[in-house]
C-alpha cells in the first residue's frame, strides 16, 4: 500500500517499505542515542531531529528526543494506519515541535541562518555586496568571491589559494556553507567570531594584501559606503555570512519525514556513514561537523608535517597536525578536497579513509582502516555526493525548510 501525505507540499509516496527503512534506521539511531551521547556528538545527532547539532546542550537533547518520537509514531502510523490517521497525527505533533523549534531566532537549536546573532536584512545586503567587491583588495586584485566562489559551493576549485600578485597561500579555501552555527572559523580555528574572522582576508598578504584603513578609504568615495565604519563593515560581511547556507538536501528531506526522497543507495550510505565508516564520529550533527579539530594524517607527508594545524596557535602536541572537520553539505561541488586540496575526488577521500589514512604520531585514534567493500563505497559516495546536495542560498533571511521548491528527481521514482 503507497501513502500520500498532504503535510508536504510535493507530491509523495510513502510506501510500508519505505516508512520501515526510515523506522528502523530511527529507531536503531534512538537506541544508540540512549548508549552514546558524548562529547564528539554522537552519530545519532546526524538523522536525529533535523536540527540537532549540540546535541551536547540539554536543551537540544530534550528537543531531539521529542523530535524522534514524534517522528517514529508518525512513521508507526503511516505503517499501520495509513495515511489519514498518519497526517493527522503528525499535523497534531508537529506543530509544537517544529514551531518551537523555528519560532526562537537565537536558540541554539536551529540551523538555519538565524543561529548566532539576529541577522539585520539592511546588513546582509550590504554585506552581499562588499563581499564581491574587489576595492576591498589591493589594486582590485580580488573580492571575497574570488576565492570563495559562490558557483564552486563558496570554495574553489584549485588546491590552494592564490592572492594579490598571484601569491600562493599555503592552504585550499574552505566552503562558507553554515558557517552560521561555526564555533571558531579558519581551518586551524584562529578566529572565534566572524565578526573577527571577515577583516583578516583585506591585510593578508597572501589574500588582498591592503590594510582595512585603505580598503575604507576607496570605498568612501562611493556615496553609497560614505558612512562605512571598520565596525559596520566586519558587521555587514558577517550578518551576510550568515545566511550563506545549503538546505533541502534528499537528506533533509528524508528528516523531515519525505522517506522516498533519499535512494536507496543514499541510505544505504548513511547507514555506513553513521556505523561502520564511522564518519558521523567527527562529521555529526545536521552541520556535519563537531567543529573540533583532528589530526586525519592528511598534513603528513615525507615523514614530517607539512603544516602544524591547530598547534600552531594552542602550541599543544595532541593538536599537532590537526584542522577543523568541514561541513560536507554540498561536498560534491566543491572539490579539491581537505585544508590542503591534496585529494582531488570525494573517491580519493573515501579511497584515503578506508586505508586508515597517514599513519603518524598524532594520528586521531578514530581514523582506523574501514574494510568497505566497493558496493560500500559506491553507496557513501552516493550519499556524499547526492544525498547531501542541497539547495544553495545566500543573502536571504528565511527560515530553512519553507522553501521546499526544489525538483528532487528521486522522489519521482
Ligand atoms: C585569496 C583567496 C581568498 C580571499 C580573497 C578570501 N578568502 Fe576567505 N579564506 C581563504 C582561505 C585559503 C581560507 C583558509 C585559511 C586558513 O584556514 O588558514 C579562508 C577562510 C575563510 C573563512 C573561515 C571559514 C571556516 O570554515 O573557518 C571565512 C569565514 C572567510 N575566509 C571569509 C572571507 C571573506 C569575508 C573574504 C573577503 C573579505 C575572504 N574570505 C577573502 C581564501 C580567501
Ligand atoms: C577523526 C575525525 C574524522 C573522521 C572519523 C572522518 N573525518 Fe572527514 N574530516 C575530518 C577533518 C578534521 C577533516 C579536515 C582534514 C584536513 O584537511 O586535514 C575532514 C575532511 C573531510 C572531507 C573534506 C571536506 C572539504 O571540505 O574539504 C571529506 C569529504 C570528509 N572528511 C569525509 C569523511 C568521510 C566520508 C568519513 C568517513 C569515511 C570521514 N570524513 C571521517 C575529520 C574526520
């Protein structure tokens, strides 16, 4: 029997098949919830809720079990029920737990662009702005999007960066997707806010090498950034930073209760995402990412690293080596890949994380040889690469989820 679920806009088939995957795959992550909520996220956080990226906070605890139950009875009606009882029962649950959960800009709860400071839409446009204007650099040599191309998923496409002068920087230009709910930015975490982070790029001489002083000074004689002050423009690079984001990936959607959305391969890959690949151990919660810093073994090259990763800045041995995990929405789009650009496919990545990666001293202990099977690599690379697209927005303050226009060509299946 196949079930249509008016809370979703598009159409929908829910078939028992499918609802026993998402129970299952629900219910065995519910599980492994009550067994291991610790300090790097648990992998759980990943499928849990949609949402819950600290799943550390109590708060969001609370939330995703909720937010589980809800989900595992709705999936427990579409079963047995049909779809009739099924929606209203989820019209019913939903409600609360979702608007509670959209309904509170600041809390720590979302992951959506309101995370953080409220952005201020007068901001976010100015901000878009300035990010693709290359007076901000010297001789107007680049912008901001130069490197972080937006069409390039806001990374780029070669292995490391190249600045003013053609001067190479030592490291590839990490995506801004969700660095809404980041908690330090840079790949070795030098800077805490974006507010800090946004001025750095203008006086490095390896990215706009000008001063902040003198980027103020052009722009001034524009009418239109006569009144730009150091402050408001960190602020309007920041407040647009924020909105940068990518949603409504089949995995969302998959979340969100849509269980045709995701192909049975995507599934099937975060199923060994979350278990035997162990990649959810690091790249947790609906951001992806623990936002902690690991030592992968990828600086490791001739028997020395090659860059000291975050030790460089808390002068710690068990950080030597170590970079901040990425997001991996939209990872498909935006290689090469890793702080340096050394691996050039998201194959190349699997292929390096099934050896076990580089063996060093400093190796993360969780970076073991995988065993997967080449089916196996094919599925996580299928949930890598298509499960995880996404829609990608900027400069838009909207809640995520309610733009839901977004063609997913599985779910036509
Ligand atoms: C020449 C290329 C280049 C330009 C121009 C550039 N960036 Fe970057 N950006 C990089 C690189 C490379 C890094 C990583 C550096 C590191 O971690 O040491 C980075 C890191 C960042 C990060 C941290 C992301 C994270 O995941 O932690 C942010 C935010 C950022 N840039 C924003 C900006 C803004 C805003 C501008 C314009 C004012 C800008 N960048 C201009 C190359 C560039
Ligand atoms: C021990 C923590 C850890 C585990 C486990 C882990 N990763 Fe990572 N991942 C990281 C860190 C840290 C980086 C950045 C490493 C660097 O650049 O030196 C990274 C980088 C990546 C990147 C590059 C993203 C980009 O924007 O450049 C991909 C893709 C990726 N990991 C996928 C995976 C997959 C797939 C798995 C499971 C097979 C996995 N990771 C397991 C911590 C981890």
């Amino acid at each position: 029997m196949a079930a249509s679920c008016p809370l979703w806009s598009g159409p929908m088939a829910v078939s028992n098949k499918d609802s026993a995957i998402a129970l299952d795959v629900l219910s065995s992550c519910w599980q492994e919830q009550q067994h291991s909520i610790n300090t790097a996220g648990g992998g759980c956080a990943t499928i849990f809720g949609g949402v819950n990226s600290a799943v550390t906070d109590t708060k969001s605890r609370t939330a995703s079990k909720i937010g589980t139950a809800v989900k595992a009875y709705r999936y427990q009606a579409m079963r047995h029920s049909g779809w009739l009882v099924a929606s209203f029962i989820s019209l019913l649950l939903t409600m609360p737990v979702y608007g509670q959960r959209y309904d509170k800009p600041s809390s720590s709860n979302t992951m959506g662009p309101a995370r953080g400071p409220v952005v201020d839409p007068a901001k976010v446009a100015l901000g878009k702005r300035l990010f693709s204007d290359s007076r901000l650099s010297f001789d107007d040599w680049n912008s901001c999007a130069s490197c972080h191309e937006p069409s390039h998923g806001f990374s780029e496409g070669r292995p490391v960066s190249v600045g003013v002068l053609g001067r190479r920087g030592k490291r590839h230009t990490p995506t801004l997707l969700g660095r809404a709910s980041g908690e330090s930015q840079f790949w070795d975490g030098r800077a805490l806010t974006l507010e800090e982070q946004v001025l750095q790029p203008i006086s490095d001489p390896n990215e706009m090498g000008t001063t902040v002083e003198a980027a103020l000074q052009r722009l001034h004689q524009d009418p239109v950034y006569r009144n730009l002050t150091r402050e408001s423009l960190a602020e309007a690079l920041a407040s647009y930073l924020r909105t940068i984001r990518s949603e409504n990936s089949n995995y969302d959607l998959f979340l969100w209760g849509w269980t045709s959305a995701i192909t049975d391969q995507e599934l099937e890959g975060l199923r060994l995402f979350q278990n035997k690949a162990r990649c959810y151990l690091c790249h947790s919660g609906t951001r992806f990412s623990d936002e902690q810093f690991h030592n992968t073994g990828i600086a490791w090259r001739d028997s020395a690293l090659q860059d000291e990763g975050r030790a460089g800045i808390t002068g710690k041995s068990y950080h030597k080596g170590a970079f901040k995990t990425p997001t991996l929405r939209d990872v498909g789009r935006r290689g090469p890949y890793m702080h340096d650009g050394s691996l050039a496919t998201l194959e190349d990545v699997i292929e390096y994380y099934n050896r076990g990666g580089n063996q060093n001293p400093y190796l993360d202990e969780n970076i073991v040889p995988l065993n997967l099977t080449d089916a196996e690599k094919r599925s996580l690379l299928a949930f890598l690469r298509t499960g995880l697209a996404g829609k990608i927005n900027d400069g838009v303050i909207e809640r995520p989820m309610q733009s839901r226009n977004r063609p997913v060509t599985s779910a036509a299946r």
